[in-house]
C-alpha cells in the first residue's frame, strides 16, 4: 500500500483533534466488506502461515505467557482482579474417601475465577469504542450488550492467530541493561532502530504478528509489581499509529499492561492510541505478554523471527481472552 506520512508533532492540548486526524488516516472501515469481523488479521493468509511454519529451525519452544494466579499485578481497577484458583476435590478428600467413587478411585478437580484480562492476554476488536462506534463503523449498543460480544467475539478468531512471529527488543536496542523508563514512548525512528540493529530477519511486514519487549515485565518481577497494572510505563508513543497501519500487521503484543506509552503524551486522554487502533484500524492488541525469555535466545542466536500460535480461548462474546502464546524457533 502507498506510504502513510509521518504525523505531524503533536499538541498535547488537542488530543481530540489529534484521535480523530489519525483516525481518519489509518481507519480501515469498509477494506474488508461491511461484514467483517477479522480486522487486520484479514492479512494473516494461508501463505503467512506457511512462511511462520517454516520458521521453525531447531524445534526449541517458548511460552509467553505470566502465570495465572493469585500473585498477578491486578489491583482492582475496573473490578480486575488476580485470578482465584479453588480446589474442587482434592487429595485429601480421595484418602478419607469422601467423594463416593467405587473400588478406591479418586481424583482432583478445581475451578477458576479471574476477568479475562487478568494476565496476559488479547484484546477483541469489541474492546474499544470510538465515539460511540465498534470495529467498522458499527454502533457499539449493535456490538456489544449484556449478552456479550455478539458480533466480534473472541471466538470468531480463535483458530487464526498463528502465522510469522517477530520480536523487536527495543529495550535491550536502546534501553539500558535492556529496559526501557517508564514514560519512554516508543516511536517509530526507535522501532526502525530496532529493525537495523537487529538485521534482516526482525524486518517487519504485511500479515506479521509483532512482538516489542520493552523490559517492563522484567523490572516489575525484580522489583516487584508495584504499580505495573495501569501506572506508568514504556509504551508505544500515538504517533506509531500510522506505522502499525502503513506495515499491515496482524496484531502486535507488548510485555506491558497497556501497550501505549504511559502516562500518554497529551494533557487528558486514556489511552488514546488504543482508540484509533482498535475500532478504526481493527488491530489485535495483545498485553502483559513475557518476552524475556525468547528475547535472551533471540540475542544469543541473532535470529528474531519464529513461528508463533497465540490462540485466544475462545470464550462466546468476550471482548478479550486469556492465551498461551508459543514461539516456536
């Protein structure tokens, strides 16, 4: 596709004006027919997935995924919480044979309550509202109600997120000791920087599953989470969003809880990059992803591209999902 100009600098009085300019630019509403419900993961072909599928070199895998328990980041916000692990049946119930099976058998059974954006995770096109419109211009009340998602639930792409993996480490690129400063926006000279220090395999494009490690995770595990979900941070800078557009990936993911720099770069905004990714460009955010590990093997053999599964549960009209990524190299 034709090359998208860079924005001009902004105006942290105006993000409004600023929303709406990059979202008219990068606003992908119609590309795919008025019924689309894929977004930008309508780039994520056959062929993308044979490329990501030949990928695979020395069979070593790796899960990007936090652990799922009590000891998470989440502090409440917007009833987020860590998620609660129960025992149904147990051990101990099977040696005082309480749980009624014959002939001595036992077993364990359990149970799990958390938000679907607890840990990590991605986040439906049904997530994000522009002025009262969903992906594609529908109205959001259409999209999504009590009942859910009924329109672009996670499960509409459950079996289609797999294809080329790449991961720029932006932290150990231009970080120090491979992190990056809360507050350090991410912008697209920085993620290029990425690509040129890294060589040809970190090269980024059209149906590409982008991971950017900034090395917050790896600070919040040393220090602890402190204020890790939803207080400052590295992130993406708003004025990559014509560059996530122009470059037509797939979905990209981030070792942070909110992906976009944080606090953001206006005066009163939340989130606002989200708000033009989401519903008007149809991107798949993925948050709270752990690159550490795949980043240290990427280093050692300077390769930075793999093969990567990333399966949402495929939860019936939820506008985000917990998922289990795995990069396989």
């Amino acid at each position: 596709m034709p090359h998208v100009p860079a924005m001009a600098p902004l105006d942290p009085a105006d993000p409004e004006g600023a929303i709406a300019a990059a979202a008219k630019r990068n606003s992908n509403w119609g590309r795919w027919g008025d019924d689309d419900v894929l977004g930008t993961l309508n780039f994520l072909d056959e062929a993308k997935r044979r490329e990501g599928a030949a990928l695979v070199r020395r069979g070593v895998s790796f899960s990007l995924a936090q652990s799922f328990d009590m000891n998470g980041p989440q502090k409440g916000w917007r009833r987020r919480t860590n998620p609660v692990h129960t025992m149904l049946d147990t051990g101990t119930d099977a040696e005082r044979g309480t749980q009624g099976f014959p002939h001595g058998l036992g077993g364990a059974d359990d149970v799990i309550f958390m938000p679907l954006q607890a840990s990590t995770q991605w986040d439906g096109l049904g997530h994000i509202f522009d002025h009262g419109r969903a992906w594609n211009g529908r109205r959001a009340g259409d999209v999504v109600t009590s009942d859910g998602d009924a329109v672009t639930g996670i499960e509409t792409v459950a079996s289609l997120i797999c294809g080329r993996g790449v991961l720029l480490d932006v932290g150990r690129a231009i970080g120090t000791g491979g992190e990056l400063p809360d507050g350090f926006a991410i912008t697209t000279e920085h993620l290029e920087a990425t690509i040129a220090a890294q060589g040809e395999s970190a090269h980024v494009g059209r149906g590409d599953l982008l991971l950017v490690r900034t090395g917050r995770l790896a600070r919040a595990r040393r220090e602890g989470w402190g204020d890790y979900a939803g207080g400052p941070s590295p992130g993406l800078s708003f004025t990559t969003a014509d560059w996530l557009h122009d470059t037509e990936i797939a979905g990209i993911a981030t070792d942070t809880w909110g992906f976009e720099v944080r606090p953001n770069e206006f005066d009163v905004a939340f989130q606002p990059l989200h708000q033009v990714a989401i519903p008007n460009m149809g991107l798949f955010i993925g948050e709270m992803w752990d690159l550490d590990a795949l980043a240290a093997d990427c280093a050692a053999d300077g390769v930075w591209d793999f093969f990567l599964t990333a399966a949402p549960l495929p939860v019936t009209g939820a506008v985000g999902a917990p998922v289990n990524p795995i990069a396989v190299k």
